[in-house]
C-alpha cells in the first residue's frame, strides 16, 4: 500500500459561509442483508481495512470479537479494539482465542502476526481496495472466507445498486480538489491519480483536478499547483480541516484563497475514518457527497 494512504488511514450538514458542508459517521448507515447461512468461524478478528464493517453488513456481527481502530460503525461499538493505532497488538488477539484473523497488506507488525500463528490461530490475508469498483469484490472475498458466499452476492448486489444512484445525482462534472492536511504536522498534500479521492469523486461524476495527468497519489501542496487546477469545490477530511483552523485556515493554505472554491468557500469535509473506509458505508456517503456537492454549489 502507498505509504501516504497507510498515513492517512492512522490518523449532517451545515450551513455554508465560513463553515464546510460535513459529513459525518452518524450521517451514513451501512448496506445491510439479512443472512440464514451459517457461517464457518465463531470467533474472528477482523483487521483488514472494512472487513469488520463487510461482517456486520452481511449479518454476522456476533461473530466479531475484535476490530481495527478504522471500522467506526456505531453499530460496532461494541466490539472492542484490538490495535494500537494501526499497529497489531499480538497479545491482545491472542487473548481473545479467535478461530480466524482477517489482515490486509496494511496490517503489522510482522513480528506480531508471527506470534498469532505461532499461537495456532489461523491469519489469512485479504487483497487492500482503494477504488469504489472493488468493493463488491472484498464483500465477495470476505463473505467466501467466512463461509457466506450466497450472502456476500446478495451484499455485494445492494451496494451496486446504491452506488449506481449516486452517481446520477451530480451534473456538469464539478471540478474538486483533494487535500489531506495535518496541520500539527506541516502536511499539506494535494491528492492526485490512486489517493482513493479520486475514485470517490469519478464515481459521482465529479473530476478530480489533481488526478489529471498526476501520476502519484499525492504531491505537496503549492500555490502553483492548486491555482492551475482551480477546483470549483475543495474536498477535506474533518480532523484534517479542524487541525489549520477551519475553514478560515484552510483558505490561507498556499494557493486556495486564489481558486474558485477558495474565493466562495466552497468546502465539503467527510469523517477522516469514512471517506477512504471503501466499505459498506461507501454507498450512503457517496449519496451524502453527491448531495453536498449540489448544495454547496448553489
């Protein structure tokens, strides 16, 4: 995985003005089925970006014993978690005595996932998503791992649908920039081809300004690149806004004050754990942006 996005996976509206339009967790509401099958694990541990939300969705919540920090559903809540960070905590899952771990590439350290196994406890390896596109895929990989295949298709289905809806709500291809920003940090990217905003925005036909003919996920943020692109609408994650102060601070980034979104102050914020979640909670927040994205256009 990119390391800039495994940085960034570690870390309602409002009324326009000097505020963002937010989206937040208690906004979006998972795709969900009802499943008879059984699955074939009692107890796992599911630590693979969006695995833990993919078993609740399908029905299996009781199952999970353990999740990763990234899985915020309400509805998970309860299920405690099981890393610091993004960083494994071997003994916490050994504790736990489940019968499955579910990993990604993104998940370590390897020293930790080498204790697990040599406690006897099964660790399988799921393939990271990063676009809307594929995320039927992981709910079909995920479901078949646990057992529920016939449950997974009947997901995976619901969430085309949803996805399909959503991009029929926005028109005219707005033009919106991505920045991932950490203020405390002195981190101010501009997001570019592969950073997963851009598939967020293609999917309701919006067009990321700096994917275009960018080909890394993420470059600095100057004033240069941002005034050559121009977005009409700038895109940010909630913590990511709060750490330069709001909106106030981000228009006195390097550039914005002098692009189309910068001068109306036109900011769309989305909760840091959700906008890259590629889960089941995508489908209900691309609904929520789409709808942002004509609001804050009017």
């Amino acid at each position: 995985m990119n390391v800039t996005l495994a940085l960034i996976l570690l870390t309602g509206c409002t009324s326009k003005g000097n505020s963002a339009i937010e989206i937040t967790s208690s906004d979006v509401s998972s795709s969900r089925i009802q499943s008879t099958e059984q699955p074939a694990y009692l107890r796992v541990v599911a630590l693979a970006n969006g695995s833990a939300e993919i078993i609740d969705s399908l029905g299996f919540k009781n199952i999970l014993v353990g999740r990763d920090i990234a899985s915020t559903d309400q509805s998970l809540k309860s299920i405690p978690i099981v890393t610091s960070g993004h960083q494994v905590v071997a003994e916490k899952i050994i504790s736990l005595s489940p019968d499955l771990v579910i990993i990604d590439s993104s998940v370590g350290p390897a020293q930790a996932l080498q204790a697990i196994k040599k406690a006897g406890i099964k660790v399988v390896s799921i393939k990271e998503v990063w676009s809307v596109g594929d995320i039927t895929s992981k709910v079909l990989e995920v479901a078949a791992l646990i057992g529920v295949s016939k449950s997974g298709s009947e997901l995976s289905a619901k969430i085309d649908s949803t996805i399909a809806s959503a991009s029929l709500q926005v028109t005219g291809s707005p033009r919106i920039a991505f920045l991932y920003l950490r203020g405390g940090s002195s981190i101010y990217l501009l997001g570019g081809k592969g950073s997963g905003a851009d598939s967020i925005l293609s999917a309701v036909g919006a067009v990321d300004v700096g994917a275009i003919k960018g080909s890394t996920p993420f470059s600095a943020l100057t004033s240069e690149s941002l005034v050559g692109k121009n977005p009409e609408i700038i895109l940010v994650m909630i913590k990511g806004l709060q750490s330069v102060g709001g909106v106030s601070g981000l228009v006195s980034l390097p550039g914005v004050a002098q692009t189309a979104a910068g001068k109306s102050q036109r900011v769309i914020a989305v909760d840091d754990s959700l906008l890259l979640s590629f889960g089941p909670r995508t489908p209900q927040m691309l609904i929520k942006l789409a709808k942002a994205i004509n609001e804050v256009r009017k």
